[in-house]
C-alpha cells in the first residue's frame, strides 16, 4: 500500500525562501520555496504525523485513520513522519506561524533505521556487566519498542512518553525510570528530565547524543558522550566524551578497557604494598639480631628497587584485560581503591614473603655460613620472592600457569630475564660479589632460596583455587558493587 500520493519531486532551480522550524509546541518544520515557474509559494512541511494532521485540520475521523496507519507502522519499527504541503502567494508577507497556511495532508513516510551491527551483542554485554542500557528517542512508542526488542532491551516494564514524564510526581516519576527501559516522544527538556530523575536515584549516567537538543542532557548527565561523525558542534562541546565512529560498541570497549585499567592499578598497588613488607622487615631484622649478619645493603635495596619500579610501570600496565572483567557488576562510586579486603591480601601477601625470607635467613645462619654468603643466600631469596609476587598478581583469579597459558604479557619476559641476569652475575662474577657485599652460593643454598620465594607465595594460589575456582570468580577481590550505570541514547 502506498502512503505519499500524489506527491511532487523537488527541483534544483527551487530556492529556500524560508524554515518554520521544529518546536516543542508543535513537532513539525516547513520549508518555503519559491518556484521559477509558479506565482505562488510552496510550502512543504514533515513532521509527527499527529502534528501534521493539526497543522492540515484534518476532521475526527480521518484523523483516527491516520493514527491507526501510524500504528501499524510503528510496530514494523518504522519512523514515520506525516507529510504535507500548501501554496502561499508570492506577493505578499509570509505568516509568522505554519496553522496560517492552508495544509493539505498528502500521506505518510515510513523510514527504516537498521540497527547497526555490533549493537545487540554490545547491550547484551552491558547486561552482563550491570550497565542498565535505557533507550530515550523522539519516535512513536511502537517504534521504540520494536526497536528496543530487536537490540535485545527489556520491554517488559513498556514504555514511557514524555508527556507521562511531565504529568507524573517526582515520587512516582523516580519509581518508574528504575524499572523502564524505553523513552518515547521525548523532547529536550524532558529527556533532561529524565537524567536528572535517574541522578536522583543514585544512578551513574552516561548518555549519549547527537543534536542540539541532545546537549543539555548530555551536559547534566556523570559521563556526556557525543557521536562524532554525524554530530553537532553543540553537542561535542556540551558533551564530555566524543567517540569518532558514532558506534555503541565503542562505548562498551570503553567500559572495558576502563575496569582493566582500574583492575591493573588495583593489583599493581597491592604488589608495591607486598613487596616493600619483606625489604622494610629485613631492614629493621638487625635492631634484634646484632651479632648476625646484616642482610640488606644500600646498594642492595636500590637494586630491589630497580626490579619494582619496572614492574609496576611496565608489566602491569601491559597486562591483558582480565576477560571476566565485564561478568562484573560496577563498583559504587563511593568504594575506595583499596578496601579493607585488597589490603589485607596485600599485607598478608607481603608478611608471608617476609616470614618465608626470614627463614631462609635463620636456616643461613644456623647452618653456619660466612657473612657474605648469608647474605647472598637470603638477597637471593628476597630477589626470587619479589618476581614471584608479580607472577602471583598478575590475576587475583587465575593460578600462575593458567596465566601464563592464557594471557600474553611480552614485557613479563624482560623484566623476568634481566632481573634474573642481574642476580646471578652478582653472585657468580667476582668483582661484582665482590662490590655487592655477597659471597659463593652453592647449588644447595641456592635451591633453598628458591624454595624460600615459592614458599612465601604458595598460599595465595591456594586461595585462588579455594575462593575462585580453576578460572572462576572476579578479577580482584572488592572490585564488585550495586551500582549501576546507564548509558542512555
């Protein structure tokens, strides 16, 4: 069936006289132009077909007959505009107002938007990670609901309009925009509205937007994103973040990548803490052990130093994307970095090493070893223990080897190889021995300080295994939460 009858096509050599533009009064524009060929002006006007049927005066019933081929548009997921057109004589002013011509109502224009590819998986993955995606659009309810459905929304809460927006109590406004999913016929300072009541509810709100109407939602919501390509300079300016490919599944990527840096800094943080328990405790060991020998020279902790600098800086920061990151739930926004349950990981990580190096220490004394040689023995131990601790972080979910199997890390080899190089020319060439304080490591010694860092280590794989599962659980103890985020479009 067709819906635009007895249309004409526009020409080239028409000129653009005048635009009655789009208004939250009436939801319809009209162009006036003037035709080399014609004494009059036409007047062509598009717009909500409701609006349209107004702008023509279109009696009861057919204005009945049009809603009713609205809907059944609508529910194909079709846009549907209403078209119209008048004749205006050319001799005299134009009107200030588009109800002062003389509409006839020609049809109805049914347009398909498809939905991008990406989009479904990308909504399908904010579910899974606690992001309420919520759609907000100018279109008819049918048309939002066929649309939300075919992105893969909830639509079972229906759908909202503007105009119950703007007749609804602030109380039972807050009630239902935590259940709906679906906006439609929503204007500008409804979709304002809208931001402001989720904020209310203790939401973090992203939205996301185009057009110059878009721009005061965008600038009241946490996170404003506009779209790039087929953006307005006012919203790009209003908004906080602009992605360049207008895609939707940037803004997931985003996400993503955000909790993996946020993940990454949280474990590299609780390295520095346990790494740094055993270098400050073999420090002060000789305040109550006077008459054995010191273990940790100047020039020995600016070498531990040199090991940890590195690793956090560089391993991991390299570190992949935990790919359970996005099975999460967001964290609060009020949740500190570091909860009680990552430091206390940390501490304990960090005085098991210690209490394993200790050993070592004691085992090296009692064992009747020269000075230097205990020395080198228990710096050794230090030393493996710290490159252990960035093994054991690496994942606060996955045990070493299933680490090493599944994410690749180049910059992990590196700091491994020349820490390791470092060490063992330390202890085996003589001039350098020699300048460190150390003294000749036997085999036998040399597998106890081994023995000494794994075992100062083991424990937290034990955990994993215990709390998580062979590859189970969060990214990093207390990285969860309630809260939810809302990118709006």
């Amino acid at each position: 069936e067709g819906y635009l009858q007895r249309t004409e096509h526009l020409h080239a050599d028409w000129t653009l006289v005048r635009e009655y533009p789009l208004s939250p009064e009436l939801l319809a524009l009209s162009h006036v132009w003037r035709s080399p060929d014609s004494a009059a002006y036409v007047v062509a006007a598009k717009g909500a077909p409701e609006a349209i049927a107004d702008l023509c005066h279109l009696p009861a019933a057919a204005v009945a007959d049009v809603l009713a081929r609205v809907e059944v548009m609508t529910g194909l997921g079709l846009r549907v505009l209403g078209i119209a057109r008048a004749a205006f004589a050319a001799d005299g002013p134009l009107p200030t107002e588009q109800h002062d011509f003389d509409f006839e109502f020609l049809g109805l224009a049914g347009l398909h938007d498809p939905v991008r590819e990406g989009v479904t998986e990308a909504v399908a993955e904010c579910t899974a990670a606690g992001v309420r995606t919520v759609m907000i659009t100018g279109d008819y309810p049918g048309t939002a609901l066929a649309v939300a459905e075919e992105v893969g929304l909830d639509t079972s809460a229906g759908c909202l309009t503007g105009a119950d927006l703007a007749s609804a109590r602030p109380e039972e406004l807050a009630e239902r925009v935590g259940d709906v999913r679906v906006f439609a016929r929503m204007v500008p300072e409804q979709k304002l509205a809208l931001i402001r009541a989720l904020k209310a509810n203790g939401e973090v709100v992203a939205m996301t937007g185009d057009g110059v109407n878009d721009a005061p939602a965008l600038r009241a919501a946490d996170i404003g994103i506009a779209m790039g390509a087929r953006g307005t300079d006012v919203a790009r300016e209003a908004a906080a973040l602009v992605i360049t490919d207008d895609d939707f599944s940037s803004i997931v990527g985003g996400i993503r990548r955000g909790r993996g840096v946020f993940d990454n800094l949280r474990k590299a943080m609780a390295y520095i803490i346990a790494v740094h328990v055993p270098i400050v405790g073999m420090s002060i060991l000789p305040l109550f052990t006077s008459d054995w020998p010191l273990v940790l020279l100047p020039v020995q902790i600016a070498f531990l130093e040199l090991i940890i600098d590195p690793a956090c800086s560089v391993v991991f920061e390299a570190e992949q994307v935990d790919p359970q990151i996005m099975s999460q739930p967001p964290r609060p926004p009020d949740q500190p970095m570091f909860g009680r349950r990552v430091l206390a990981i940390a501490a304990l990580q960090g005085l098991s090493v210690l209490a394993a190096v200790a050993g070592v220490y004691v085992w090296a004394v009692q064992t009747d070893l020269a000075g230097p040689t205990v020395r080198s023995v228990t710096f050794a131990a230090l030393v493996l223990s710290n490159l252990a601790l960035i093994l054991v972080n690496r994942s606060w979910r996955l045990p070493v080897f299933h680490t090493f199997a599944q994410r690749r890390n180049p910059t992990l080899k590196w700091i491994l190889g020349v820490a390791l190089g470092l060490l063992a020319l330390m202890l085996s060439v003589p001039g350098l021995r020699t300048a460190f304080g150390f003294g000749p490591v036997s085999w036998t010694q040399a597998l106890v300080a081994v023995g000494g860092a794994a075992a100062g280590v083991t424990w937290f794989e034990v955990y994993k295994l215990m709390a998580h599962g062979p590859g189970r659980g969060p990214a990093t103890p207390a990285a969860t939460g309630s809260s939810n985020g809302t990118p709006t479009s």
